[in-house]
C-alpha cells in the first residue's frame, strides 16, 4: 500500500487498508480514501487522498467480512482494488458470511461483485427473500440510469458498464460543483447575448478551430490538409451514430480523419504506447489488443447504461476512456476529442450545427491535460517498470511491426478495465465551461466586432463581404494603417482622404467594442 500506511499499526488500520494489508493488495489506482481507529474523528487530505480517523466505536470485527462492510460504508469504492482483493481471498470465507446474512444489504453486494468481478460462483443458494438493493449508491457514483436486476443476489445492478469495461465517477463535492455548470444554458445565454444569427455564422469557424487545436495538441497544427479534414468529419459525422464505438464506424472515422495515406487502419491487433520509440521513453501502454474489441463493446454499454445521465460526465467518462484503450493503430486523441462534441450533441445540449473548440482551451494549457492523462499512466508506468522494454520487432496480424515487449498485461488489467475517472470529470467540465464562457466569449465578441467593422467600412466603400473583411482585418493588423500590399489589391484606397475614412471607421468600431 501507499507508503502513508507504514505510519500506521497494523491494528489501527481498518476498512480498504486492512484489508490491503492482510491479503497483500496493492492497486495501482490510489484509492481514494484509506481509514484508521484513533482518539477521535479526524478528516484530512494528503496528497489526492483522504485519511479518515474514527473513534473506536467505529472499529469492525477484524474479519474479511468486518472490513468489507466497512469500506462498503465509509470508504470510496474501487473496481481495480475489489478485483485483485477476490482473487486473494478464500472465497469459502465470503460464501460463510452471505449465509449468515443472506438478506444484509453489504453481503449481498459484496457476493455479488465477487461473482461479477471473477466470472465465478459462490458456494450459495441464493436470497430468497429480502427488499432488492443497488450496488452503488446513486448519491455517490455514477450509474446506470437503467438498473439491471440480479434475482439471484436480490440486488439491482446499476455498475456503469460491463466486465470489460467499468469506470468509476466517485460524485465528490469537485465534482458536483464541476458538474453544476449546464451547457445548454451557457448556449442559450451566448444566443441571448449574441444573437442566434451570428453564432450560426460562426458555425465554421468553430468547427475549424476545434480541428486546428486538436491538431496543435499533437504537435500537427501546420498541417492544413488534415485539419481541413478532421473539420469535415465533424461537420458531417458529430450525432449522426447510435453505435459510435462500433469497429466499422470507427474505422470509417479513422479513414476520414487520417485520410488514403496512412500506414494502417482499423482496430489493432498489435501493441502500442504513448511515447518516443527513437529516444526509448514510454509514457502509456495501452490495454493487449486481444482485450480492445471488449473493451469497446463495453464502451458502447458504458453509453448505452449511463444515457440521461448528465451530458459532461458523460463526455469525459466516454472521450477518456477511449483514449486509455486506444484501440485504433492512429488517430486515437482526435476521436477521443471528437467524442466530446459528439456526446453533447447526442445528449441535446450542444445544437447543430455547432462545435465546441474545447481542444483550444486543453491547447493552451497542456499541462493540465498531461496531469490528468498521467492520474492512470503514472502509476501504471511505475507499477510495471521493470516489465517493459523496446527491443526486436515482431510483426502481428494487423501487419503492422511492434518494439514494445510487454510483460504484465494480465497483472494490469484491472487498471485499464475499471479506471477511476473522477478527477477527469472535474478536469473536462472545467474545460467546457471556459471554452463557452471565454472562448466562444472573445471569439463571438470578436466576430462581432469585425462584423460592426465591416459595415462601417460598407457605408464608405462599396464590394463583396470578403473584399470588405480583408479590407478591416488589414487595416486591424497593421496598426491602423493601409499597407502597401492592401493598396495594390484595392486601387480605391490611393485615395488618401477615403483611406483616412476607412481607417477612422476600423478605428472606432474596435475601439468602441
């Protein structure tokens, strides 16, 4: 466990970190809270954790069962830890406590994500009898809006995915502050403030912009071809698939994005990292790709279960889970990012035909966006150092020849299928709410601007919309002057008096914005 753990008596330690210590679990994932028997009550954060201190009062049975109930209680739950914990356990001790307590809410919980988590059967009849009860607490996590019910255990599954693929979104003040922002709201007071009209017209620019950023982020951002093509693909491909995490729609969306020229397409059948081969630096390994066709069917039941849920957890919860599997052999951060748009438009809260150019506002600050990638990658990476290395190439089925030898996949799993993606909603609602309250603010206001130019301009000089454009942004750019190349492009402007007027028109309308 944590080294924050050594500080404490085996005797003191109580719920996940008992348990933890007993039957040697360490998770790569930190948890989120660990807890302890001390003098009196006592919450503090340490680091991205919480430490919690009861009284004795609070202190369980110093059993399997005693210490489960505990972190089923009080603590914040984690899929990855559960995961590794049952296969250490005797399960003869979980079935004894079921039959003790067939119809006791947490016993019935935990055997059923016992059987859930391993794919094996208790020793156990079954409940008979007993009020049904969820497996997680709606208040706290992410759900499924539909729960599933399990007569067997009595119990309602509202677990947010499948076995393949389960994120958990612990609801934490964070999150519900991140989450109380309401896009369609931000939209309809940016129509109220701008009008519908110009937002509309700056349907293209949106769209543009959010394919330049996306780009920017990968360090692509002087390639005009591909983000002309990336913008098309969001013009036409954003809410238009039911089954958006389908290997044929994705792979339609690769081909768009990447265009003819690419080395593959296509679901991957083959490792891949995120990293520098030449220099040997690895940041992320990616799920084995004989897990990828899984974990996108659980991706796809991850949206299906959690539809009516609020549209930005879902964006985040969909665009970075995505982005963990990688399951494409290229493209995988600009569809994690058109993901984002996609979720919005899907879940009617971003209308057509507009994007939001949240690559922009991640651009500007990519820092932030490392940290929250590396919440997983991190510890991923550290955990398994000794388990990886780029070394002979070997070829695969999907033709494509791989460097990285990958020792760990099965002790990793867990980490790639129940992914703790609380901070990544905190992180992407945040990302939302600047881009329509700043971005799409200046942009809009801007555009205005440029728009009240372009018709002053209009009452002293007649010609098209884009000659008129030209004209302002030249003038704009150049210090409120007329250049020697805009004259030559429009002769009208020798005339030194109309110049002066135009230049005083650009002048005002900037200056009064």
């Amino acid at each position: 466990m944590d080294n924050s753990l050594s500080n404490w008596s085996a005797k003191d330690a109580v719920g996940s970190a008992w348990l933890g210590r007993r039957y040697g679990v360490d998770p790569v994932q930190q948890l989120r809270a660990i807890s302890q028997i001390g003098g009196s009550r006592i919450t503090r954060r340490v680091g991205n954790r919480w430490q919690y201190t009861y009284e004795d009062r609070y202190r369980p049975e110093d059993t399997l069962a005693g210490h489960i109930e505990f972190m089923f209680r009080r603590e914040p739950l984690s899929l990855e830890f559960l995961w590794r914990l049952f296969r250490e356990i005797d399960p003869n001790e979980l079935s004894a406590w079921v039959r003790r307590e067939p119809t006791g809410g947490y016993s019935r919980r935990a055997g059923y994500l016992y059987e859930w988590l391993t794919g094996r059967e208790l020793d156990f009849e079954g409940v008979v009898n007993g009020a049904y009860v969820e497996v997680l607490d709606p208040k706290l996590y992410l759900t499924a809006f539909r729960p599933r019910t399990v007569t067997r255990w009595h119990v309602k599954d509202n677990l947010p995915g499948n076995r393949a693929f389960c994120p958990i979104v612990y609801l934490a003040d964070t999150v519900k502050e991140a989450l109380a922002f309401d896009v369609a709201s931000g939209w309809s007071g940016l129509e109220k403030e701008f009008g519908a009209e110009l937002l509309r017209r700056s349907a293209v620019w949106m769209t543009v912009k959010e394919s330049k950023s996306s780009f920017a982020i990968e360090g692509e951002d002087k390639q005009h071809d591909r983000i002309q093509r990336f913008a098309v693909v969001m013009e036409q491909e954003l809410g238009q698939h039911d089954q958006i995490f389908a290997a044929p729609t994705l792979e339609s969306l690769q081909r768009s994005i990447l265009g003819e020229n690419a080395t593959a397409y296509g679901i991957r059948r083959s490792p891949i990292f995120v990293g520098e081969s030449l220099m040997d630096i690895i940041h992320y390994i990616a799920p084995r790709w004989d897990m990828v066709r899984d974990m996108l069917e659980g991706l796809s039941e991850c949206d299906r279960l959690t539809e009516f849920r609020n549209p930005l957890l879902r964006a985040a919860v969909l665009s970075f889970g995505f982005v963990y599997v990688h399951p494409l052999t290229d493209g995988n951060g600009r569809i994690s990012r058109f993901l984002v748009n996609d979720v919005l438009r899907r879940d009617g809260v971003l209308p057509e035909p507009f994007v939001l150019p949240v690559s922009a506002v991640i651009s500007a600050s990519m820092t932030d966006y490392d940290r929250i990638l590396e919440i997983l990658s991190k510890p991923l990476m550290r955990r398994y150092a000794g388990a990886y290395r780029l070394g002979k190439p070997v070829r695969y089925d999907d033709g494509l020849s791989s460097t990285l030898h990958f020792d760990a996949y099965d002790q990793a799993e867990p980490v790639w299928r129940y992914p703790d993606l609380t901070d990544h909603v905190v992180y992407l609602a945040g990302v939302v709410q600047s881009t329509m309250e700043d971005e799409l603010r200046k942009e809009a206001g801007l555009m205005r601007t440029y728009r009240g130019a372009r018709d002053a301009v209009n009452e002293i000089v007649e010609g098209p919309d884009e000659d008129l454009y030209r004209i302002v942004r030249s003038i704009h750019d150049n210090k409120w002057s007329v250049s020697g190349k805009l004259r030559s492009e429009f002769p009208i402007l020798e005339d030194p008096r109309l110049a002066e007027s135009v230049i005083e028109a650009v002048k005002v309308a900037f200056q009064g914005a």
